[in-house]
C-alpha cells in the first residue's frame, strides 16, 4: 500500500536551516507530481511547495519562495525539503504527499 514517511523536523532557532526527507513506497513514485504542505497549530493546511514529474518544474507559495528548495530523488523515491532562513511563522507540521494521500507529518517548531 502507498505509504509516505516524512522525517528530519525538530525544533530549531529562527534564521537556522532544516531539511525534510519524505521516504515514498507502494506507488510509481516517479510518476506523481509530489507536494509539501503544512499546518500550523490551530489552522488550516497550507500548500507549500510542488515539484512536477518528468520536467521536474518546481513552484512555491509565496511565504517560503527564496527560502525553501525542494527537490526528489526518483532512484531513491525520496522528496526533500530545504528550508532556510526559517521564521517562527514557518511553525508546524510539514506533510508529503500527491493528491489528497499525505503522510503522517513531522513537527517543525522554530523558536525565537
């Protein structure tokens, strides 16, 4: 069954770096456009990020542009996530996945 395991949260200062893995199975990873989104506590979730299949196109919400990249490793069938220069709006948990499939979030706290 598809199965995505996010991993590399935790709690960091503000203007310090982290970077998100997503370990993907169970489905043609290279096939599906993935995506990062998060939710901060008490909201709603956010669309953070998407990189495209194939051409590999990347796009980004305007809250983390210039300071997130992601990128995936279709050998590995793994999606990442850099993030840079966090700000405590940046607070959450960060979730991969394509479609409405998401995986089980890792926490990203970023203090002052």
């Amino acid at each position: 069954q598809v199965q995505l395991v996010e991993s590399g949260g935790g709690l960091v200062q503000a203007g310090n770096s982290l970077r998100l893995s997503c370990a993907a199975s169970g489905f043609s990873f290279s096939t599906y456009t993935m995506s990062w989104v998060r939710q901060a506590p008490g909201k709603g979730f956010e669309w953070v990020s998407s990189i495209n299949n194939g051409d590999g196109i990347t796009s980004y919400a305007d809250s983390v542009k210039g300071r997130f990249t992601i990128s995936r490793d279709n050998a590995k069938n793994t999606l990442y996530l850099q993030m840079n220069s966090l700000k405590l709006e940046d607070t959450g948990v960060y979730f991969c996945g394509f479609g409405n499939t998401r995986g089980q979030g890792t926490q990203v706290t970023v203090s002052s």
